[in-house]
C-alpha cells in the first residue's frame, strides 16, 4: 500500500459517502454537498490513475491530470446552477426539501401563450 | 510505515472523517462549513499526489468559491420547517447504506486489479511536447492535443452562466446580481478587498505566464480572478455588473469566441481545426491563454453572484 | 502505437464537415448571447439552414462513400488526441436533430417574443440561446468519438436542457427542473466515474481503440455499469424515469418537443455505442438482455401510466417514457454477427428517429390544441375536430407512427425490431411490442375519439370559427414534422443504406 493507492481507495469511499448522502437527505442543499463529495471522489480517483501513469520523467500521466482541472471547473458550475434552481425553486415553493410526489408538479395552469 | 506514510494516512482518514460529518450532520449549516474544510483537507492530498495544479483549482474554486457559494444559499434556505418531508428513513436508509457500500468496494476492486504497470500517455505526450513550443505538458494537453474539450469546457461555463439567469424573475431581468458582501461590510473585509485582489490579479496573471513551462494555465489563473473579482464585490468597492450590460457579454463570450476563431483559423493556417501555425504554437496558445483566462474569470465570477435581482437599483 | 503529427494526416476534405458541425452551432450561440435582443432570435433562424445544410451533407457524403467520416481535431490522433466520426446512425441522428431543432425553433416564434419597446427578456433570451446550445451540445454527443469529450458535450446538453424547462416561469416548472438535474448531475457524474476507470485500466478515451483492448474483467465491468447507469438516469429509463414527465410536460410546447424528441436520444445513443461498439459481444450479451427487460418494463408501465393521466401534456410525457422502451429493445437483438443484427440495428435508429418526428409533432399540435381550447383537461377535448380540425389530424398523424400503424416510419421500425426478434428467437420482444402497440393505441384514444365525436354542448357557430391565436404557421411546421413521421414508412432504400455504414455486426471485427 502506498499514498498512490491509498488516495484511490479514499476516492472509491467518498464516491460510496456521497452517493449515500445524495439518496437518503430530502434537503436540497445537502444533495448538492452530496453531489460534491461524489465528484471530488471520482476526480481523486482519477488523480490516483493519473500518478500511476508517472513516466518519461513525468511524475504524473498528464492527461488525467487536465481532465481533472477542467472537471472541477465544470462541477462548480454545476454547483452554482443547482444553488440558483435551489434559491428561485425555495422562493416559489417556500421549502427546501424536495416533494416527495413528483407528478404533483405538473398540474398545469392552462394557457401558455401570453 | 515510513514517515511519510503515516502522514498520508492520517490525512486520509481525516479527510474521510470530515466528509463523512458534511454527509451526515444534522443541520445544512454545519455540514457546508464541513464541505468548506473538507476543501482544504483535499487541496492538502493533491499536494501529497504531486499535483500542484488541481491542488490549487481544488482550494481555489472546490473549497473557496463552492464554499461561498453553498455558505450564501444555506443562510437563505435554512433548515426547512421541522414537519417537512425528512430524509429517507429506517429500512430503506439500511439497503441504500448497503447499496453504497456495495458500490465503494465495487470500485475500490476495480482500481486494484488494475494492471501493475499502469497504461499511460505520458510517454506520448512528453514525445510530442517540443512541437507544442510549450514545457508544461499538462497545458500540452489541454491547448493542444485535446484543445477540443477546453474549448468546450469553457462553452460549457457560458452555458452555465445562461442557466443561472434565466432562474432570475422575468422582472428582475436586466438587473444586477445581488452582491456576495453585506450592504455594509466591515472594515477587516474592505482592507482585504483592497489588499487583496492585486495580489490575486498578480498571481493569476503570473498562472498564465508560467502555464506554458510549470503548473498553471488559464483555469487555475481564472479561479484565482474570479476569487479576487469576488472579494472585491464582498468589499462593497465595485457593484455586481449589470447583466444586460454590452460589454459584459463580450467579456464572457471573448476567450470561447477568440479559441474557436483561432480553432476555425487552423483549418487555413495549419491544415487543422484546432490545429496551430508549426513553430508559432506557443505564441497562440499565450494568446488564446490570456483571453480564456479573462472570460472564465468572468464566467465563475458571475456564476457565484447568481442570477439577477434588484432591477433599478441604483 | 498510433501517433501522428501534421505531415502525416490523411484526412479529406469532406472530413473537415464534423469539426465545422460543431464549431458553427457553437460560435451562433456565444454571438447570440453577446448581441443580446432581438438579435438572438435572428441569429437562432439564420443559423437554421446553414444547421440543416451541414449536418445533410455529413448524411450525404456517409452515405455516397458508404463509410463513416473521421476528424482527428488539431490533428492530433487518437490516443493522445480527439477523434470525431460519424457513421450512419450518427449522421441520421445529425440531420433528424437539426431539422426538429429547425421547426420547433420556427413554431417558437410565436411563443418567444421580445414586446415593443422591451430590449430583451428572459424567455426569449434564455430560449434561443439554449436552443443553439442544445444543437451543439446533440452534435458534439453524435459525433463524439472518446469518452470524455462525450461527457463533455452531455454536461452540454444537460446545462442547456435544464433552463428550458422552466422558462415559463411557474413553480412547478422549477419544481420538475429541480428534480430533473439533479438526476442529470448524478448521471454525469456515474458517467465521468466510469470513464475514469475506463482510462485506468486501457490508457485510452477512444471508442475504436478501446473496443480492441476491452475485456471483460473488474474494471471494465464497473466502469461500464457506473456510465450506464448514469445514461439511464439522464435518458429516463424506468424506473429512473420519474423526473420525466413534469418536466416534458410543464415545458412550452416548443421545448416540450425539443426535450422529448431530441434530448433524451442523446444519453440513448452513448449507450448504444458503449454496449453494440465498444463492448465485446461476449461482454454484452448479459447486459443487452437486462436493457431489453428494462425497456419492457418500461413500454408497459409508461402506458399504463399515460392511460391514466388526466391532462393531454402529461399523457404525451409518459408516452415518451413507454416509446424510450421500445429504443432499448434493440440491444439483445443486434449484438454479434447474426443475419437479423443488422435489421435490429436499423429498427432501433428508426425508431429513434420516427419517434423524435412524431413526438416534436405531437407536443407542438399540443400547443395548439391549448391555444384553441384554452385548457389541456383530456376530458374537456369532446368536439375538438370541428373546433380545431388542424391540430386533431396533426396528432392524429403523429399517433400512427407511435402506435405502428402502416405506413409510418413506427410501423418500419417495429416491424424490423419485431422480425428481428421472431429470427433470433426472442418471441417475448416481439409480443412485448404488439402488446404495447395496443396500449399506445388506447391512450391515444383517449384523446382522438372524443374529438371526433360531435360536442355535447354543440357551440355557437361563431365560437368555431379559428380563433385568432391558432397559428397557420404553428400548424404547418407540426404538419411537416407529422408528415415526415408517415413518410419515414415510405423511406427509400438509401435511408437503409445510409443507416447500415458503421454498423458494428458488419465493420468491427475484435481480436479474441
């Protein structure tokens, strides 16, 4: 075992932590955090990948490496468009949890046109 | 067990043990200030994976920016009122902790029957690096051989950016985002928001330069832009820009705009989308570099103020 | 090792069309977001010809040279660099997707508008801007050639898709938004895990190479359950199907037709190409029979569930549920180098595409059913065909096509899916699909025999006259997408042709 493979197993867990979260709260928030923990999980995961590739006198495989900068920049935008659904979705309904029944979303007013 | 050994696995289990808290703690509050420091723990284990870079992007954007961010909306939502739809509970909490279980070991048994010798591109990528121009070939790859998911990467912000307004009010449309900081802020901030974003402009800019040779490159100088754009709104010294606002849209559009033109260009200058003039690799990728980094600057600036509010407003 | 630099492409000159498919869409919607206004808008409709033009010449020249086109971006070739192809199905994919894109954004103009003297707003913005963004997101997705830029063209689309729900701005379209990416997000995440893995044991993201390399052990297996489940997650496969249905139905008409005809193909395809290209058949066989056992379920629970829906929108929303199930009954039956895998091959694209034509038609005739009879209450549609002959016949049209009935393009691709199944001895399938034809038949019953039948309370004459807001526009764009979902069950052997180039039981051939 070393710190390579120990970052790997550390990622499998979070995944594991945050699918968990992401399932059993209701409170939106929480989801997100979730959804983080499981994102941050899968790119440890592949930073673990990315330092088994060391060679050639690298001391990482590169291209996990970019893929991994680029992914966090997209989860955090991903995190920012869930926040401001979350903030608009709390003012209209006046909750932060998620219904629980989902088709009582869709009894639409009628008319659609202006 | 080394020394250094120990280190990693303390720092493992400590890193483990406070996501587990920003997973389970009772209250939102608690666990997004869990998330923030669980940022911080995991810049730390990118160090540790000799990876400058993503440690940086990590406390930059996964820590501080998504720490804000999360920090803002938990004040406004709260905690819910106490009769509201809980969490899932009893026998269905059981099978899905045995489900995630299931899934961490399914994992970790993937990554350890992964083959002794690793496949990797690095041999590759440091063969080809020369004919970049570039000495970083962790901006190799991202400019270069897979310049395409940058340059999506950075649409993709943008699109972001359209997503979060249009969760505005059709009222407040127009408007200005609501500002990150009190109406008031304090005097430690003011001084920090002073003091503060030349150093991050400074250290953003010296990112980008360095990208081409060392760690760095247009995201991890964006991030720390944004951040210092961000503090320097939170000091109350400049208003959240109004999102009508001409050259607003120019600034967040002009790095996608300008690495898609240049993209385009390489279809007559280098026989190849995406492809650069042979031996002026390096100066385009500066360029193409220093304008994402501006408009992703931008992009995660806007995207942490959220969609508009307060039309009028002076 | 396959490595190339500049000196030594070969790439022709048609080649070039794929990165254009995806820089043009792509370069539209930055300029439309940055000239703001009315301008969005112009741009949106001039881009329309140009959208359909390149991705019918992409079919064209795929079909002329009878093999995919391959781009390899900046030059760069696979494993270190990016390649694009497009074979057949890609290219039909390409062009079905631009021309609904095309006539859901025509019908639109009517429904976003910028009022005089008002700079911009919010709906308008956000839809023809999203719209771009979605035609260069489905583009990036059909093209894609490696995992990861896959994954980056399907945060694409989800980003772009999630907003559309809910421009309309009520609650509970924000409600079904919410729900709806939190499923994406968690589907994108699933997916990028497996591609992780994926890169972990093979070293590389490009379907070609990796379809040589990939070997049924720990690794592959999880990395390809992790991307699959979260493609099932983001195409809405029961019993992953729940956010679905509030969010296709609380849409406008025009995003309502662009997220239940095109969106939910995209996650579809990838699966496609992870378990008929990518995948070796001794690895798929197992997990074709499971998709195949879900999408059953899924034609039998989303009709069961349409056939109870009281409103028009929300019976077509769960009609989308049960048709994704007929997509997914492709997969046992085109594995391996059998004599009918080609014929499942074709029925499965057919029936994506049929179904995107038909269902784009049926929620835009949807609209307009709102527009004339002000509500969408199944049981308040008695004596629509005299109210409002136009849209009746349009759904009318549409229904054909997803019930089976010949001549449509439905009845071609369940007759395909259906011999294909007969041959290869999956007798279940094939009842699965006359049983489920019958189903389809009796919702949309519930809709077109009451307004067929003469209104109780007969109206005055003049109230039957069309009302000024039923669109003769909006009536011939969904008449076209109607009519095209017939034609396809008169479509000549090129389409066929086309359909066949790239197919994995005819090119792939594994090393063992």
């Amino acid at each position: 075992m070393n710190a390579v493979t120990l970052a790997g197993l550390a990622g499998a867990a979070l995944i594991g932590m945050g699918l968990f979260g992401l399932v059993t709260h209701s409170h939106i928030l929480r989801k997100i955090v979730a959804f983080n923990v499981i994102g941050s999980g899968v790119f440890l995961l592949f930073g673990a990948v990315a330092r088994r590739g060391a060679a050639s006198g690298l001391n990482a495989d590169p291209v996990p490496q970019a893929l991994v900068i680029t992914g966090i920049v997209v989860a955090f935008s991903a995190t920012a468009l869930a926040v401001a659904l979350l903030l608009r979705y709390f003012k209209e309904v006046g909750s932060p949890f998620l219904a629980d029944d989902p088709g009582a979303g869709a009894s639409q007013p009628d008319h659609e046109r202006p | 067990m080394t020394l250094s050994f120990g280190f990693d696995l303390s720092l493992a289990v400590l890193t483990l043990a406070v996501a587990g808290y920003a997973i389970g703690a009772r209250e939102s509050f608690a666990s997004v200030v869990a998330f923030i420091s669980y940022g911080v723990l995991l810049a730390l284990v990118w160090v540790r994976l000799s990876a400058v870079d993503v440690a940086l992007t990590e406390a930059a954007i996964g820590s501080g920016v998504t720490g804000a961010l999360l920090i803002g909306a938990a004040a406004k939502v709260g905690e819910g009122a106490v009769d509201a739809p809980r969490s899932v509970r009893g026998a269905g909490r059981l099978l899905t902790a045995l489900f995630c279980i299931a899934t961490t070991l399914g994992i970790a048994t993937a990554f350890l029957s992964l083959p002794e010798k690793a496949p990797t591109l690095a041999p590759l990528a440091a063969e080809h690096l020369p004919s970049t121009g570039l000495g970083n070939p962790v901006t190799a790859v991202l400019l270069s051989y897979r310049a395409i998911d940058t340059l999506l990467e950075s649409v993709v912000l943008v699109f972001a950016v359209v997503g979060v307004w249009t969760f505005a009010s059709d009222r407040d449309w127009g408007g200005r985002p609501e500002s990150p900081g009190k109406d008031r802020p304090e005097q430690p901030l003011t001084f920090l928001g002073q003091i503060l974003p030349p150093l991050g402009i400074l250290v953003g800019v010296h990112l980008v330069w360095t990208g081409a040779t060392e760690p760095g490159g247009a995201f991890q100088g964006g991030t720390v832009l944004a951040a210092a754009w961000i503090l320097v709104m939170a000091a109350g010294l400049r208003k959240p820009p109004s999102i009508e606002g001409a050259w607003l849209r120019f600034a967040l559009i002009g790095g996608p705009a300008l690495f898609l033109g240049v993209g385009v260009a390489g279809f007559a200058l280098a026989k190849a989308f995406l492809a650069y003039p042979e031996g002026h690799s390096k100066a385009f990728i500066l360029v193409i570099e220093a304008a994402l980094t501006f408009s992703i600057a931008i992009a995660l600036g806007l995207l942490a103020l959220g969609a508009p509010g307060r039309k009028g407003h002076p | 090792m396959i490595a190339s630099t500049l000196s030594q492409l070969s790439m022709r000159a048609e080649d070039a069309l794929l990165p254009v498919a995806i820089a043009l869409p792509v370069g539209a919607m930055l300029l439309a977001l940055c000239l703001g206004g009315r301008w969005t808008e112009r741009i949106a409709v001039a881009f329309m010809p140009i959208g359909v033009s390149i991705a019918g010449a992409v079919a064209y020249v795929v079909w002329r040279d009878q093999r995919p086109l391959v781009y390899f971006i900046g030059g760069w070739a696979p494993p270190l660099g990016v390649a694009i192809r497009a074979d057949g199905v890609a290219a039909a994919m390409l062009l079905t997707s631009a021309l609904i894109a095309s006539a859901a954004g025509l019908f639109a103009c009517d429904v976003f508008r910028v009022k005089p003297g008002e700079k911009e707003n919010r709906a308008h913005l956000g839809f023809w801007t999203l719209l771009l963004a979605i035609w260069a997101a489905l583009n990036c997705v059909f093209v894609g050639w490696d995992l990861f830029s896959i994954y980056v063209g399907l945060e694409m689309l989800t980003f772009a898709a999630v907003p559309l729900v809910c421009l309309k701005g009520q609650k509970e379209t924000f409600v079904a938004a919410m729900r709806y990416l939190l499923f994406a997000l968690l589907g994108s995440v699933l997916y990028l895990l497996g591609a992780t893995l994926v890169y972990a044991a093979y070293g590389s993201l490009d379907i070609g190479i990796l379809a040589q390399k990939i070997q049924p052990e720990a690794a592959a297996w999880i990395a390809l359950g992790a991307m699959t489940a979260g493609l099932l997650a983001k195409t809405a496969l029961f019993p992953l199907h729940i956010w679905l249905p509030p969010a296709h139905a609380g849409a406008a008409p025009p995003a309502s037709a662009i997220l239940s005809a095109l969106v939910v193909k995209g996650s579809f395809f990838v699966v496609v190409r992870l378990w008929l290209t990518l995948a070796p058949v001794q690895m798929s066989e197992a997990p074709a029979e499971l998709l195949a056992i879900l999408g059953s379920v899924a034609i039998f629970a989303g009709s069961v569930l349409a056939l109870r829906q009281e409103r028009l929108k929300l019976m077509i929303a769960y009609s989308t549920v049960a048709q994704i199930g007929y997509l997914f009954l492709m997969f046992p039956l085109a594995i391996g180098q059998h004599p009918w895998a080609s014929a499942a091959w074709s029925g499965g694209a057919l029936q994506a595409i049929s179904h995107a034509f038909a269902k784009a038609a049926m929620f835009l005739s949807a609209g307009l059913i709102v527009d004339v009879v002000g509500h969408d209450r199944l049981s308040g549609l008695r004596g629509l065909g005299r109210l409002a002959p136009q849209p009746v016949l349009i759904f009318a049209l549409a229904g054909m096509s997803l019930m089976g009935l010949p001549p449509s393009g439905g009845f071609n691709a369940k007759w395909l899916l259906m011999s294909a199944s007969v041959q290869s001895g999956h007798w279940a399938l094939a009842l699965v699909m006359a049983v489920g034809g019958l189903l389809t038949a009796a919702y949309l019953y519930r809709v077109i025999a009451p307004a067929l039948a003469p209104a109780e309370n007969a109206p005055a004459e003049s109230a039957s006259t069309p009302t000024p807001k039923a669109s003769s526009r909006g009536a011939a764009l969904s008449l076209a997408l109607a009519l095209a979902a017939i034609l396809l069950g008169f479509a000549p052997p090129e389409l066929a042709s086309l359909l066949a180039v790239g197919a994995p039981a005819a090119t792939i051939e594994r090393i063992e």
